[in-house]
C-alpha cells in the first residue's frame, strides 16, 4: 500500500520521470550505483518537505534513501491514478534475484533492492514503443512464471544479461550484434551485452571496475596493438573470462571490402563513385576512408556515422568476414 505521507510534502512525479526512473532502474549497471543515483533523484526533484541538499542525501542511511524514494514513487502512482493495491512485488523478488546473479552485492547493499516499488503499476504507463527499450520489454514480463532465460529466448529480451562484451570504440557496439545475427547469434536472445569503452585504456578501466563485483563473464575486444592493455587486464581475468585480439588491426579493418564499397555508394547516390582502386593498402582502413569522404567532397569521416551506414547495408553471411565470423563463434564459448 501507499505509506501515509501526512509529514512529508510531495510534488508527484510526471508519467515521464516515472518511465525514466523505472529505465534506469532496470538497465545494466552496477547496483549501487544506479540505485543511489534514481533514489537520490526522485528525493532531490520531488520531495518538497523535508527538503534535503545532495550532501544530505549522501550521508544517509540506505533503509532511510529507500523508503523516501520508494513512498514518493508510490504515491506519484496513486495520484495518477494506477497504484494497483494488489501488487505482490513479485517484481521486486525477481528483480534482486537477477541482480545478485550477476553482481556481488554486499548485505549492506541490499536495502536498496528490498524496495516496494510498485513497477506492476508503473508499466501501465507504458506505450507500445516504449517496448523498445529491451529492459522495459523485460520487465514487463517479469511477472510470468516462465524462467527468465526462456523469456528471454522467446520475447527477444536481452535480459537477463549472459556475457559482457566490452569493446574499444562504437563501431564494435553497433555493428557485432547486427553481424552475430546474420550469423545465427542473436544477442538478445543469448543475453549478450556490449559496452562501448572509448579507447584501449578505457577498456582496462571498465575491465577493472567489473572483474570484483561481477559474477558473469566478460569478453574483451581490442584491436591488434593493445598488448599493453593486455598485460594490465591479465592480473584481473578470471577463469571465465576471454580476451580478443582483432588480428586484422582495428574492427573496421574486418569490414568485407564489397560490404564498404556498397556501403559507400549506396550512401553517394550515383553522385559520385568509388571503387577497390580509390583504397591503399598499406593503410588501415579508417585513414582510408577519411581520405576517401575528403576526396568525395562528404562530411567528415565519423566512425558512429559510418558505422550506421554500414548496418543498413549487411544483408547475408557474404557481408562477414572469415574473422568476423570467428569472433562471434568465440562468443558462443
């Protein structure tokens, strides 16, 4: 039920702050640090009475955070008009099962996940394309007796998360579940997760802050001349965990040249043309594809850009390269 609030002043939160605060909730991040983060944020933006400074918050009691941010949600549904009195908090349950599945949590820690939220009244709010959001998706069918990996096989749900793959750039996070699928590997049916770092020693960093408090495997994917970063991850790997080395140099260097050229003109619509001559060999193939958008008269050459471009263009198996293929088969392991 909705605590009696008669001490406190609350401005109710909008459909929007409730749908937003219910995402991050449920995304992949470490538990601590989501939790305190939405909690902190519901108390800061919607409780008027107490009013509490950041560095209150800060100082706070985890029991006391919870029952704040949980109360102010709660009652933000019942003025909307959707708290649903028989919720069970089945949710809740499921919910901290998943997340000390896959996260060391310590006792202390588990205030947070002993929360009453009502999320079976939040997803009322929900639009169809909300369902977008493949943690939503999940969510809204948590509910369910069905195991939560079947879910996952059936409904296409990316949750529960499975693996960790942790890349160096964009390229690898929008391209290698769009190439795994051609090549029969659903991500977000096998639960596979990838995280962009942005650059080898960010790698190492997000390597780092995982290897201590989580449970399921990372797969690590760098390109050729990061032996260095290598040497810093290895005192970190657990049994379970992989490290890739692109052999080809960077991910791009692993692009299908007749998927590139495709991928180009398509994009410069009889404009203009380039074929297997306009490209160097004895350079990789970012530079020669900044060389090529400069001598095309295009905008300048942007890895996330192309990257799109790219995604719309696969088409078959013939669109994967032989180590293409080869790290999606390390990933099945």
């Amino acid at each position: 039920m909705v605590t009696n609030l008669i001490k406190n002043k609350i401005k109710p939160m909008t459909r929007e702050q409730i749908i937003i605060s219910t995402d991050r909730l449920t995304r992949f991040k470490p538990t601590v640090d989501k939790y305190l983060r939405v909690y902190k944020d519901i108390i800061l933006n919607n409780l008027i009475y107490p009013s509490y400074k950041k560095k209150d918050l800060d100082e706070m009691d985890y029991g006391t955070l919870t029952e704040l941010a949980q109360n102010i949600f709660n009652y933000s549904l019942n003025e909307l008009g959707i708290y649903d009195n028989t919720d069970s908090f089945i949710m809740n349950k499921k919910l901290r099962e998943y997340e000390n599945s896959i996260f060391h949590i310590s006792n202390e820690c588990q205030t947070l996940l002993k929360n009453k939220i009502s999320y079976k009244s939040a997803l009322n709010l929900l639009k169809p394309e909300d369902l977008n959001t493949k943690n939503l998706l999940w969510l809204s069918n948590l509910d369910k007796d069905t195991p939560q990996e079947e879910l996952r096989k059936s409904y296409l749900t990316h949750f529960p998360i499975q693996k960790i793959i942790i890349a160096e750039g964009i390229t690898e996070e929008i391209l290698l579940p769009i190439f795994a699928d051609i090549n029969g590997v659903n991500f977000d049916k096998y639960g596979f997760h990838v995280i962009s770092a942005g650059g080898k020693n960010q790698v190492v960093k997000l390597f780092y802050s995982f290897a201590d408090i989580l449970k399921i495997p990372m797969f690590v994917l760098l390109d050729n001349d990061a032996y260095e970063n290598i040497e810093q991850i290895n005192p970190k790997i657990r049994d379970f965990d992989k490290i890739y080395l692109v052999q080809s140099g960077e991910f791009e260097d692993l692009l299908p040249i007749n998927l590139i050229l495709k991928t180009l003109n398509n994009h410069l619509k009889n404009l203009s043309f380039v074929d297997i001559s306009d490209f160097d060999i004895n350079l990789s193939m970012v530079k020669n594809l900044e060389n090529i958008y400069k001598e095309k008269g295009l905008e300048d050459f942007k890895k996330a850009d192309f990257a799109h471009l790219v995604s719309e263009n696969i088409s078959s198996k013939s669109d994967l390269s032989e180590e293409i293929i080869k790290i999606i088969n390390e990933l099945k392991l």
